[in-house]
C-alpha cells in the first residue's frame, strides 16, 4: 500500500502545483471566471467531459447497473444528449452570451437586478450538492483504504479539492481538469478490460450475461414492463439542457460559436462512451459474481483485480472524477456570490478576488457538512438541482430562443416553479428518486406556463 498511497499523493501534489501555477496571472473576477477565453478546443472538451464525468456518476451506474441492470445507464445517456442538444440547438443562438462572467450577470442584463440575484443564489445551492456529493464520494474511498473516520476523510478531501479551486480560477480548473480527464479516461477502460479477461477466463459468455431480464433490451423495453415509465422520465430529466452555472461558464469562456458548439458534441459523444464503459464493469461482474454487496464493488474489484501499482491508479481514477466536478463549481459558485449577489448589495467591491476565494472556502466548509447528513448519492444530486432546474433553466431556455418578456413575468414564473418544487417535497412523504424527479419537471412546465 506503501506505492499506491505513494501514487495518489503525487497525484495530488501534481494537481496543486499545476492548478496553483495558472493562478498566478489572475488579476480580477473577469480573469478568475473566463481566463482570457484563449482555450484550445481540446482544453474546452477536457474541462467539459471532465466537470459532468463525476465519481457520484460513477458510483452511481456502478452500483444500480450491478443492482437493476441496464435501467440507469439508459437514463443517465441523456446527460450526453442533452450536450447534443446543447451544441446543435442552443449554443448557435448564444452569441451574445460569449463572454458573460456569469449565467447570473447573462439574465440580469435581460431581466433586471432580481433575477440576476435568484439566478446566483440558485446557482450556488445547486452547485454546493454536486460538490457534496464529490467530497463523500472522495472522503468516502479514503475512509475504506487508509481506515480513517469517516468525517476525518470526507474533510481532508473537501480542503484539499477547495485550495486550488479557489486560488487558481477557471484557468487552474481547466487545465487541472485536462490532466484529470487523461487520468480516468485511461484507467477506468483498463479496468473494464482486466474484467472482461476474468469474464471469459471463467467461461462466460455475453448471451448468458444477458439471460437476465434487467440486462436484457427487449425486456426493458417491453410496453408492459412497469419499471419502463420510470426510466424514460429520468432520461427526459437527463436530457433536458438545463445550463447550470458550469454549463453556461463552458461556452461563456469558448473563442468563438463554431468551437464551443464542436467542443459540447465531441464531449456529449465522450460522455456517453464513459457512461457505458463504466457500466460494462458492474454488468461483468454480476455475471461473474451476483452475491456482492452493491455499495462495495470498488473494494472487491481492489481485492480482487489490482496489485501493487495498479491498487494506486484505480484511487487516483476516482480522485480525478471526484474533484474535476468540485472544482468546476466551487469556481463558477464563487464567481455567481462575487459577481451577481455581492453587487446586489455593494455596486464594487473593492477586492474581488478575495472575496471570491473566502467564499470557495466557506462553500467548500458547507459542502462538507452537507456531505455528512445526506447519505444517498442521487437523492444529494435531485435534491440540489431541484432549487435550479424549475427556477432558472426555462427562463433561460425560452430566452436561448429567442422569446423575452418583462421581469415582472420572468419572477412570477420563478415563483411558481419554486413553489411547486416546495409543495412536491412537503406533501408526499417517502417518494422514490423518479417520483421527485417527475417534480421537477413538473416545476419547470409550471415556470415555462406562467
């Protein structure tokens, strides 16, 4: 264990002292939120792919691939769909959005000084579940292999995650997240393929694999098979463009139209490989094994199919997955409090930059607490975008193409879809994660209505 601790310490020095380096030149928060928008489109794929492949995703289709068989991983394609969507649909008529620092300052210009503020706050509650969700999940795998608390783990990974995120700007994030992106991009395939040998060494084949009802297509997609609704409500939820804050900061920072809307294809087509590839790891071994605790595969599969060396980089994989999604938005959140609330209240501040850095650090605090109480991976994740998806994402949208109307409608629109979202959460009790999630879409056709 010596090598791999080893490993994943260099890792993360590496990580720190690249992320650290391309701070040095931030001067203001234009520079910290967009870096010179002078990005390579390989840059801008790497910093996408690598900010929406989370190690929550991963675990995720790991554990309810090996659990239900293919029923997430055909909802969670959306996610690269709706990047689809994104490149060919909405990011042509986004030109004027081209250096916006942030999707706050975007529909305050339109909308007024309350939007602009709803939309921060927004923002930075659904950015502050992701991040979350990151730091269980990276807390989480440090408990299981350095046999530390709990608390102790999830802590030390959200510190370590916040200190170049908030120092460095989006230029440390992006290009941090190119070497992360190289990281999980080569390793989780290795891995799947040091399975498949095991899989065909036992004997295996693909048609008895397959024998199982929740791995077979025909089945799943049977009209009367009642888990189907189910799924294509989740894969609508997944496909919707929904522009987050980190979203909408990946095309705010592209050059041009032309390669932000080649850079969102060739990432949606990325995403939707590594949401296969990760699921072909679980379905193997439930044909190899279907005795395993769901929630533990990544330690059978260290048991099991690593060694000296090997044992390190499968750490360092999920590491890369787990803060190349929190650094993207402790940035972009930091920006949305400095930029959009902060303004609200102080037209010009008169040291951004530091504000923005004690707020990546309060947020990073907030995260870590909120990690501790929820304990559900995808229940953190809905939760979260349930405050921004019905608030801001319609308005948004509706803008996109082309339709503006006053503040006045835009707010009572926000509020209905806010209080929709607050009546699905207080007045049924013990719903499942596709009923929330029929609440918000339900929210934002409220908002889109009125």
């Amino acid at each position: 264990m010596n090598f791999d601790i080893a490993l994943v310490i260099s890792f993360l020095v590496i990580t720190l002292v690249v992320g650290l380096s391309y701070g040095k030149n931030v001067k203001n928060i234009k520079d910290y939120a967009l870096g010179g928008r002078n990005f390579s489109t390989a840059a801008l794929v790497s910093t996408i792919v690598a900010t929406w492949a989370s190690s929550s995703g991963f675990f995720i289709i790991m554990s309810k691939t090996y659990s239900d068989g293919w029923y997430y991983l055909i909802a969670s394609i959306g996610i690269g769909v709706s990047f689809i969507i994104i490149s060919f649909l909405l990011v042509p008529r986004m030109g004027e959005f081209l250096g916006k620092t942030s999707v706050a300052e975007a529909m305050g210009d339109l909308y007024g000084q309350k939007v602009r503020v709803i939309t921060a706050i927004a923002g930075t509650i659904g950015a502050s579940g992701s991040i979350a969700v990151q730091f269980k999940v990276f807390g989480n795998l440090f408990s299981y292999f350095l046999h530390i608390p709990n608390y102790v783990a999830i802590t030390i990974a959200g510190i370590v995650a916040t200190i170049y995120s908030a120092f460095g700007g989006i230029r440390a994030v992006t290009f941090t997240d190119i070497l992360q992106f190289f990281s999980f991009g080569i390793i989780i395939p290795m891995l799947g393929f040091i399975i498949w040998n095991d899989f065909y060494y036992q004997g295996l084949t693909l048609s008895q694999a397959t024998s199982d009802p929740r791995f077979d297509l025909f089945s799943i997609f049977n009209i009367n098979n009642p888990e189907l609704f189910g799924v294509i409500m989740m894969f609508v939820y997944f496909s919707i463009p929904t522009f987050s804050a980190p979203a909408f900061q990946r095309i705010a920072i592209g050059s041009n139209i032309t390669q932000v809307k080649k850079a969102f294809l060739i990432a949606g087509i990325f995403l939707i490989l590594i949401k296969i590839i990760t699921a072909w790891i679980p379905f193997l071994l439930h044909s190899i094994n279907p005795y395993l605790e769901k929630d533990n595969l990544l330690g059978y599969i260290v048991e099991h199919y690593s060694y000296v060396g090997l044992r390190g980089l499968i750490l360092v994989a999920i590491i890369a997955l787990a803060m190349s999604t929190a650094d993207s938005r402790i940035n972009s959140a930091s920006v949305l409090f400095t930029n959009d609330i902060c303004t609200a209240f102080k037209n010009k501040l008169k040291n951004e930059l530091l504000v923005s850095k004690m707020f990546a650090f309060a947020l990073g605090l907030g995260a870590i607490l909120f990690s501790l109480i929820e304990t559900d991976l995808l229940n953190i994740v809905v939760l979260a975008n349930s405050f921004y998806y019905p608030i801001v994402t319609p308005p948004l949208l509706l803008t996109i193409f082309g339709f503006r109307s006053t503040s006045k409608s835009v707010l009572i629109g926000i509020i209905a879809g806010f209080i929709t979202t607050i009546l699905w959460k207080v007045i049924p009790n013990n719903i499942e994660t596709s009923q929330k999630i029929i609440g918000v879409l339900l929210a934002m056709f409220c908002n889109a209505f009125f």
